[in-house]
C-alpha cells in the first residue's frame, strides 16, 4: 500500500496550460470579419468553409431551421438575387471565449437595411476550436424590435 502511494504521489501531475483568451479573441473576430467580407462579397463558398458540417443555422423565419446542405441552398437563392444590396456596419459586437478556450460565444448588432430600415439585426454565433481553427457551429440571424415598438408590431400582424 505504502509502495502504490509513493509512486502514485511521484508521477508528474497533467499542467493545465492557461488559456489566452486575448489570442483566442482575435482569432474569433478574424474568423467574424472574414464571415462579414465573405457575406458582402456574396461568397456563399467562402462563408461555407467556416461552418461545421454538423451546425444548427438558424435564419430570421421561424420555419428556417437548417443544417449545412440547406443553408447553402437558401443562401444560393438569396445571393443570387442582383438587386439585393448586402451592405451593413457592425455597431456592436461581444465575445465570450469559454474557460477551456475550445468554444465561443458572439455576438453582432447591425441594421441590414435590405431588409429592414427600422429593426435593427442581431446575429448569435458559436463557435468551437477545430485545431488552430475556429467555425461556426451555430449562426442565429434575428431582428430584434426595441420593447416600446412591440404592441405597434403587435398590432400591425393583426
């Protein structure tokens, strides 16, 4: 029993490495401006390339819960469209990098005014570390009405 405990006690200890979640924030928000450029660019291939293959995306219809194959479809569709003009300004973005350094949470705010001057849009993301690369494996796009605009809302879907 004696002899267990010594060796047991003489093995070297798993160092747990700190996470760096100052780097870890700047690959996010590489991978976040690279999303933008690709969604202004109407690049649906590029935007593919940094969305696992397993992802729940989520678009601003109640129906449109997707996986990969029909956000590609649906995004194909709607780039396509010539007149529509993808410009927007992120005017606010947060992100949450987990303890372990291996996912993140973010967050974007912008008025897309393609398709609405009034409401402003919030996009939700997160993100896991494949590798030394971070891809989306949840996207939420969301407009998201101020609270005194709601029973206006309200009444105008009567």
């Amino acid at each position: 029993l004696v002899a267990v405990m010594t060796i047991t006690a003489c093995q070297s200890k798993t160092k747990i490495v700190p996470v760096d979640t100052a780097a870890a924030k700047v690959a996010v928000t590489t991978v976040l401006d690279k999303y933008n450029a690709s969604f202004k660019a109407k690049d649906v291939n590029a935007i593919l390339t940094l969305l696992t293959d397993d992802g729940l995306y989520c678009g601003t219809d109640s129906k449109e819960l997707m996986d990969k194959a029909s956000l590609s479809n649906m995004m194909n569709q709607t780039l396509a469209d010539t007149s529509l003009k993808v410009n927007y300004t992120i005017d606010k973005r947060e992100i949450r990098i987990a303890a372990d350094g291996n996912s993140a949470i973010a967050v974007e705010q912008m008025f897309f005014k393609a398709f609405s001057q009034k409401m402003p849009m919030r996009m939700v993301y997160h993100l896991v570390k494949n590798g030394d690369n971070w891809l989306f494996d949840f996207v939420s796009w969301n407009f998201i009405p101020n609270n005194e605009d709601l029973g206006k809302l309200n009444k105008a879907l009567e």
